[in-house]
C-alpha cells in the first residue's frame, strides 16, 4: 500500500506539517502515539508524532523537521506524491487521570510543541482546564499559534529573542505562574531533553506530576533493537512500546541525554557522505 500525501504546509523554516492517507492508522490512533514513516523504499525509518488525525477522511498529520539526509527525503514530497511506507499506531497513547484533573499546564518547545497538541486538545475535550506555554528561539519558530488559541484557556509564550511573549524560556513561565498562586494538578513538557529537564528539576521539588515524551534513539519501533531504552524509576523501559510519554519524575535524563549523543560523529559522517 502507497501512503499518498494529501497536502503539506510549511509552518516555519525547515518545519512542515504533511498530511498524509493513512486510513489503518488514522481508524485506531490516539492522542500521544506515533508512525514510522519512510520516504522511499530504500529510506530510513523516520519516528514521528501524529499531531492530528481525521477519521473520517482517513488522514493523519505529521511535523518534521529538516535535519539530515532523511528528513529532506521526506521534505521532497509534495501533495500528490506517496510515501513508501507509514506504519503504526506506535506507542502507548498518553494516560492521565482525567477524573483527577482540574487543571494542566502543557509546555512545548520547539517541535515538542507537535506532540502537545493532542494531548492538550483531549484533555480540553475532556473537561479540563488547559494552560499552555510554547516556546522558541524566536517568533517564527513557535509553531501551531493559532492552533493552541483555538482551544486552550490560555496560551503564553516565551522566546529567546523576546518577539512573542516574555523574553526568556518556557521554565521562567512555568515559576511565574506557579509563584503567581496558579493551582495546577499536572504539568506536561514535551520538548528537547534539556527542556524537559529543566521543567522537571523545577516541579520534582514541589512534588507536582510531570509528563515528559521522550524522543531517543528509535529503529524498529517494536521494541525489538533496545535502541531507544531509557531508565524510569530505575527500571529499563523501551520508549516505543512503553512511552514514548513517562513519569517525568522518575526519568534518568542524564543517561537519556547521554544516549541521545552516542552516535553524533556518525550521523553527521552519514549525512556527508549522502549529501555529496
């Protein structure tokens, strides 16, 4: 089966969402699962987050961005053109106690700010007050603005330039409004790692419930390569069976972080070499 892209719009530079037919996924996923996605036959596995989905039409939305070889493959696509291959609903869908919550804080930084979009949308249509923080390192990089408006009881932003909101990063928001006297029963941070690390350091203190979606190093998606382990509560955890959402305040970010790394020298190699 083809996987045909149905539209894709550039949602800031080196950023897009692509909207593609896959109507096996979209029927069964859920908020906070993924696809793998390969450009062309002979492409590399890609992971990525369903941002949205329509049941009816049969489509789900993808956001990439640019970064190597692979990840231009996919941005070649057009509308019109097929994907060799999107395969999931991967992953756990996100699980919080609705009937717990009162009121979330969601924080996203830059393309984690995709994955948070879902879960927010639920937990809104579920009932809950939704407060949301998005950042980047300038305006243009804050993706799905109106998005967010459309449906949160708040939305405000931090980047490091100061051209949308405060001039700052998302965890200076997040002590804001909690020194402000803002009540929330859990935050969700989705982000680079050092993001989602800097939010946890703040709320671990306090002892309020963080979710974190971690992103390491992914190949098969089945669990089967241990590639993308990661240590929660001192127990191993495979990010694409497991997760990829977790106790945020249980996550070995050092040694997540330091996985993340292991391969650097040899990705960038493998991008020269394909590039030239």
């Amino acid at each position: 089966m083809m996987y045909k892209v149905v539209s894709k719009v550039q949602l800031s530079e080196g950023v897009a969402l692509m909207t593609v037919y896959a109507p096996y996924v979209a029927r069964g996923c859920q908020p906070g699962q993924f696809v793998i996605v390969c450009a062309n036959d002979d492409s590399e596995r890609i992971p990525l987050t369903i941002e949205d989905y329509d049941r009816d039409e049969g489509t789900i939305n993808i956001i990439y961005q640019v970064v190597g070889y692979s990840t231009r493959e996919l941005d070649g696509k057009c509308a019109g053109d097929n994907l060799s291959a999107v395969a999931g609903p991967l992953g756990e869908p996100a699980h919080y106690p609705v009937e717990n919550l009162k009121s979330v804080l969601g924080i996203g930084g830059g393309v984690g700010i995709a994955p948070l979009y879902p879960q927010m949308k639920h937990l809104k249509q579920m009932g809950v007050r939704v407060d949301c923080v998005l950042g980047g390192r300038n305006r243009e990089l804050v993706i799905l603005k109106r998005e967010f408006e459309a449906f949160a009881d708040s939305v405000l932003y931090a980047t490091d330039d100061g051209s949308l909101g405060i001039k700052g990063v998302v965890t200076d928001v997040l002590k804001s409004q909690l020194e402000k006297g803002v009540i929330y029963d859990l935050v969700v941070a989705i982000g680079p790692m050092i993001m989602m690390k800097a939010v946890v350091d703040y709320t671990k203190p306090l002892g309020l419930p963080t979710g974190v979606s971690l992103n390491p190093l992914m190949v098969d998606g089945t669990g089967m390569c241990g590639g993308c382990r990661v240590s929660v509560g001192g127990e191993v955890k495979f990010a694409c069976v497991d997760g990829p959402d977790f106790d945020g305040l249980k996550v070995d970010f050092e040694e997540t972080m330091k996985r993340q790394s292991f391969y650097k020298d040899e990705e960038h190699e493998c991008n020269l070499r394909k590039l030239a």
